[in-house]
C-alpha cells in the first residue's frame, strides 16, 4: 500500500482536474447526476467527462477516452459497471493519474475481494491513491468540488463528515440542508480498499475552515494507525464519533479472560475516550454537537450559570448539567453581586439564577446582561417557560440580541425555550439562522457538555508516552520455545520467567525436581508456602489435585509433595510432570485483574479491573490502547467502579496503585513488543498499601496464531 503523504492527499480534496469515468448523458444515471454535481457546484478546475459516445453534457465536451485528453487529470471519478472498473483504473493509471474515486458497488462488499485487492495493487503500483469502491464520491468545499451523487445544493461550512455507510452519508446530506448545518467536506469510505479515515483525517485536521469533524464508523481496520490519527486530530479539532454495532459475538469469540471482557464495544468506547473523541449515542446528538461546535466560541473556563423564569426547569437543567459534565457556578458571593440587581427579592440568586414567572424580554436582557460582564461566568444556559406575562413577540429579538452579544464578546450562551406552538416556532426559525436554541433541556445541554469534555482532554492531556525497556529477545526464546512444541500457551513457569523479565514483581518461585529440594526450597523462601505440579499436559492443577496451599512447616511440605504426585498420576495418567514448584504463599491485599491482549482492531491494549473470583460477574474492567503513559493507565485505574478498594475504604489505607500502574504499563509493554504473545492475564494481581507493591499471583499468557508485523510497520 502507498504510504499516506499529505502532499499527495491535496490532489484528492484540491484536484486541479477531474475526469468522471462513466459521465452518462441519461439524466437518471448516477454518472449524470456526479457530472452535474461536478460541473454545476462551481468547481473552477478542468471537467473532463468520459464516455465511449463523446458528444456533450451540460455544455461540457466529452472524450471518448481517458487517454483522449491531452492534459493532466488529478483526479478520476469511476462510475463505470463493475466488470469495467479494472480496465477504466489501468487507464487511468496509464494517464498517470493521481486519485481515483472509485463509486461503483460490487466489490469486497459482495466478496470479489480479489478484484478489489488487484486493482489497489496495480495502482499503488502505478503511483495511485484508490477511496471506494462502493462509496459516494466526495465533496470539499475549498475546492467547491461536489464528485458524489448528493442531491445538490451543500451547503458550505465548518463540518467534515467521514462516513462508513453511504447511504446514510446521502441521508446526512440532506438533513445537514434542513439543519441548515455547513459542511466543509463529505465524503464516504466505502470499501477503504486504500485510502481510510486515517488518511482522510490527516487532510482534514490542518483544514482551516473544518472546525469539528464528525465520523460515522462501523468497524476499525488497522486500529493502531486510526488511533494515532485520532490522537493526532484531537489535539487540534474537536472530533465526533458514531459507531454502530454494539455487538458482543467478538467478544465470546476472545481466547481469554481480558479477551472475554474486552467486548468490542466497550473497547472502542474506552479508546475513543483515551483519543480524546466525543462519541455520540445517535447521528441526531452529533448533528447538534457538530452545528453548536462549528458555530460557536469556546468557553474561557468551567463556571456555567442558568438564567430562568421557571424553578421547575431550572432543576431539570441543573440535572443535565451534572449528567454531561457541565459544573455550575457557586461562588454564593459573586452570584449575588452580579443578579441581585437583576433578579427580583423572591427569586432565586443560586445558580440557577431565577428570575421567576413575571420576567418579560427587558428582565432577560438585564440577568444576562449581567452575566455577561462576569469575567467569572464562562458559558451561560438560558431557560424560558411560555408563560402570559412575557412579550412574547419579543423573544426571538431578544435571544439574537444577546446570542450576538455573547457571541461578540466570545462567551458561549445556549438557549431552552419551553411551549407551545409560539415556542416550537421560534425555536424553529433560530435553530435556522444557527442560533444555539432547542426545545428541551438535554439539547441545551449536551453540546456544551461536549465541549467541556474535549476542553478538559486537552487540558489533561500531553502525549508524552513513557517507554519501557526490556529484553525483548529473552522473552521471544521463551516463546519459540513453545512454539516449537507446538504450543499457543506457556507453561506457568515459563510465564512468570517473562514476569521476572519484564520487572513485574511475582511471588517468589522455585521449581524443584525432588522431595529434598522442595524441603530446601520451602525453608530458603520461608513458611508458609504454596506448592504446585508442573507439567503441560495439566491445565487444570487443582481439579487435578496438583495444588496445595499454606504449608506450614517441613512435614505439611513433604506430605504435600507426596500428595501431589499421586493424585496427578491418578486423575492425569501419563502427564509427564517436570516437577513441582514452591512459591512463598501471597499475603492478603486488594485482588485486581491486568491484563493486556491484541484487539483484533486496535492493536495492543490493556485493561485493568476488580479481580479474584469474582471478575466475570462484576464486569467492572476499564481499557486503554497504545500508545501509553503512567497518566493514562492511571485514569484507566480510577475508571473501575470498585477504584475506592485502591484508595482504602473505612480506615484502610490507600492501596500501592503506582506498583499497579507499573505493572500495567510492563504488561502492555511485553503485548506492544514481543509480536508472539498476543494476550496476557493476571488474576489475581494482589496490591498491597502504599510503598508495599503489588504482585502478580497467578499469571496467563496466549501466544499469537496470526502473523504480526514489526511494530513500527
Ligand atoms: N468508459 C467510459 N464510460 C463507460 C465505459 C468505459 N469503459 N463503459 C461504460 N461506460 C458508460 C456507459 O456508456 C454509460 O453511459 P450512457 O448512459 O451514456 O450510455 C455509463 O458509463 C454508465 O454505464 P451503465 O452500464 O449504464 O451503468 P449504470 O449507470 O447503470 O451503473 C454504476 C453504473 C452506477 C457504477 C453501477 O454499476 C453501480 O455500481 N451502482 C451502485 C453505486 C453505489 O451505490 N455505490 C455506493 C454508494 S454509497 C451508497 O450506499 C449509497
């Protein structure tokens, strides 16, 4: 595949020419109405539509050929029948084209999987970059270069939109006419047999003009790439993310615990986190993210104020604004300051302000009037409940007069407007003209809330990863080791050498051949002791009665050994066992669960959860993909539900959770380097109180089945 070069990428949004491959003169035909798009949506650079008929289309020659134009074309739009697809590509790629859109369905999406690879083989091949097949074309509105089959008519503006689905990009074109919502760029990724979201977003991001993009997403391909673009993305512009598909058939597929638990969903949603994207339940949330973001200033800081008539829907608000992340100004002094002469002696001077059910439009102008000097207010939410006393013929001029007041003064304000008929019109006519005003509550809520959790990212974050050094090639003999016995799993000892390799503090082990080398080993590591069969063709130890724990003293040990081998040579005959190890017994601590494994989208991960017996019921897990820092897998850590175990719960102490994130980080980092292991479980992981550590007990690890590339591939 060619390599992502920006460069590259401006022929595709900015071409200076574009051939349409399959410009039909029938007026239904989608090679019509992309030609139509093209020629009428003002692009300023050359049209040369394809045809074997030549003649004309809306004024525009046609060639019979691609090879019959005599200039250079950047970009060629393919809308030829499938079976012609591979022919109209070499041709062009003959004319040293640089993009081809390739429109037409019936490729990897009806498994002519083949086809699609050979024809992004012969163009990357030949220099050429492919987006499709099965997509809708494109639309940038530098270039005002309409190539999709849209109804026409986008209007330009400050979101950029990548999408999975076509049709529901078409469906989304539409609705951005009624929202009457700007678009930057649309453009459809279908089949991504070549270009993907990386490669688009890394044109986008710089785009002046595109304040937010928005994502409509299916399922992930090449995650660790997409992840870097987002990471990438973020910290200059706001993105939002749609995904569909919650399904959980992946996960009941995993070969694991961590696997299990990594249901695909909850993964993506905790690494869209991490990446600093929004994600949105519905393509209605993101559109009123998207118009609010592209429309609208960035608060200064955290302190938001309600302004109301109404007590009622002042509390509803206040309930949003806790729900989305909104923090509500409660300086009790300042608040009092600023609306006491604003806001009559009945009404309410605690955020909300309410200056009740008698305010008229004159009443709003002073309370947000006020709000508005307030250099300690930085956003402010506006209620209004229909009610007879208002002039309510003045209620539109009264939000665009102060929607333009803050708007200059670069402070957010969004409006609620709460009734009957008079208010749904209203709002109506002010959503037009791009005025922040809904109907409910979460509406005016939930773009703000948007904002603050990308403003507190940013803030958060710097992407500073911290690197964890280990010897790699010793850990890669262990498993060719395995492998060599044709094994996907490692033995126990085998496991915890990889712990001791990688710094991850274990109980202390000895594997012994012999009674008296048990008996020596149980006293060196010192009472009691934990003693366990070694041998891999026992998996299961206690079931086989190949575990015994607590040894107190030199008999229990000898017992125990003699135990031991009897019952695995009863319940397993013919195990051929390697001996038995002795391990110092863990003392009592908090029972976590680390992990890390290979998602089959994003690459490496971790995850990190309450442990022992009980994680499978709980299912309280937090996740975290590459690449990483202590910050990070910190948050991962405070994200559990039973964190407050960690910081010590009645009079405990607080638990050693640096020792955890060290031993986070050291797993993800034998996942992320060593390519043959693709998952690794410890359960439990007992944490001890602070400066005491943490130890992984009991450890698991997979070892690849497929073919992984170098990590820097
Ligand atoms: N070079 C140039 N022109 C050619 C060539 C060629 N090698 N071969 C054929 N043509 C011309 C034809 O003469 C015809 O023009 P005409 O109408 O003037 O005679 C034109 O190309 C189109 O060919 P048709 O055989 O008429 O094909 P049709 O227009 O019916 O279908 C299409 C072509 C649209 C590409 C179809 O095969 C297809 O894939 N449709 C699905 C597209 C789609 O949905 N994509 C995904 C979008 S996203 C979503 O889900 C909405």
């Amino acid at each position: 595949m060619l390599k992502p070069d920006y460069q590259n990428m401006k022929f595709l949004f900015e071409p200076r020419s574009v051939a349409i491959v399959g410009a039909s003169h029938s007026t239904k035909k989608i090679g019509y109405q992309v030609t139509q798009n093209v020629v009428t949506g003002g692009y300023r650079g050359r049209i040369y539509p394809i045809n074997p008929q030549g003649g004309e289309i809306l004024g525009v020659p046609v060639y019979k050929t691609i090879e019959d134009v005599e200039e250079d074309i950047d970009l060629a739009c393919i809308v030829v029948p499938a079976k012609y697809v591979f022919e109209s590509i070499k041709s062009c790629c003959a004319k040293n084209v640089k993009h081809s859109l390739i429109i037409t369905s019936g490729f990897s999406e009806v498994g002519n999987t083949e086809e699609e690879n050979e024809i992004r083989e012969y163009a990357n091949a030949h220099g050429m970059r492919i987006m499709g097949p099965n997509m809708f074309g494109l639309y940038f509105s530098s270039s005002a270069l309409n190539a999709t089959f849209s109804p026409p008519g986008i209007i330009p503006g400050g979101v950029a939109i990548i999408t999975q689905s076509g049709a529901l990009g078409l469906a989304m074109i539409g609705k951005t006419a009624v929202e009457n919502m700007g678009l930057s760029s649309i453009c459809s990724v279908g089949n991504k047999c070549d270009i993907d979201e990386a490669d688009l977003l890394e044109y986008l991001v710089p785009h002046e003009d595109t304040k937010v993009i928005l994502m409509y997403i299916e399922g992930v391909r090449n995650g660790e790439r997409f992840i870097e673009a987002l990471k990438k993305a973020t910290k200059k512009k706001p993105v939002i993310v749609v995904k569909s598909g919650r399904s959980k058939r992946g996960a009941a597929a995993a070969a694991s615990h961590t696997g299990s638990l990594a249901g695909a969903d909850n993964v993506f949603d905790a690494i869209m986190k991490q990446c600093g994207v929004l994600r949105a339940e519905s393509v209605q949330d993101a559109f009123t993210w998207c118009k609010y973001i592209s429309n609208n200033p960035f608060p200064r800081g955290k302190e938001t104020v309600i302004v109301t008539n109404g007590g009622g829907i002042g509390v509803l608000e206040t309930d949003a604004c806790e729900q989305y992340g909104v923090s509500l100004y409660d300086n009790a002094g300042k608040l009092k300051d600023v609306f006491s002469p604003v806001t009559p002696d009945f009404g309410s001077m605690k955020n909300p302000i309410d200056i009740t059910g008698g305010a008229k439009s004159r009443h709003y102008d002073e309370a947000l009037g006020a709000a508005l000097k307030c250099k300690s207010i930085h956003s402010v939410l506006a209620l209004y409940c229909e009610t007879a006393v208002f002039d309510s013929e003045k209620l539109p001029e009264m939000v665009r007069r102060n929607y333009e007041n803050y708007k200059k003064q670069g402070k957010p304000i969004l409006f609620s407007l709460f009734g009957g008929q008079k208010m749904e019109e209203a709002v109506m006519t002010l959503s037009g003209e791009n005025i922040p005003v809904y109907s409910n509550i979460k509406d005016s809520v939930s773009p703000l809330g948007a904002v603050y959790t990308y403003k507190n990212y940013l803030e958060a974050h710097a992407d500073d990863m911290d690197d964890i050094a280990m010897d790699i090639d010793a850990i890669n003999e262990i498993v060719d080791k395995a492998r060599a016995e044709d094994r996907y799993f490692l033995l126990t000892h085998e496991a915890q050498h990889i712990m001791t390799i990688a710094g991850v503090p274990i109980p202390q082990t000895i594997i012994t051949s012999s009674m008296a080398e048990a008996v020596k080993s149980a006293e060196a590591i010192g009472y009691p002791v934990v003693m366990k069969v070694v041998s891999k063709d026992i998996i299961h130890k206690s079931d086989a009665g190949g575990v015994a724990i607590n040894l107190l003293n030199e008999k229990e040990v000898v017992d125990a050994y003699e135990a031991i081998m009897r019952n695995c040579k009863t319940n397993v005959p013919g195990a051929l066992i390697e001996g038995i190890e002795v391990a110092e017994m863990v003392k009592a601590g908090t029972e976590i669960i680390a992990g890390a494994k290979i998602d089959p989208s994003f690459g490496p991960i971790i995850m990190v959860g309450l442990g022992g017996i009980y994680v499978e019921v709980m299912k309280d897990v937090a996740f975290r993909a590459y690449p990483l820092n202590r910050r990070e897998v910190l948050s991962m850590i405070s994200e559990i539900r039973s964190y407050p175990l960690l910081l010590g719960v009645r009079g405990e102490k607080t638990k050693d959770i640096d020792s955890l994130v060290d031993i986070n980080l050291k797993l993800g980092a034998i996942v992320h380097q060593c390519r043959g292991i693709s998952d690794i479980e410890v359960n439990p992981v007992v944490v001890y109180e602070q400066g005491k550590g943490a130890k992984a007990v009991d450890t698991r690890i997979l070892l690849s089945r497929e073919q992984r590339g170098d990590i820097n591939g």
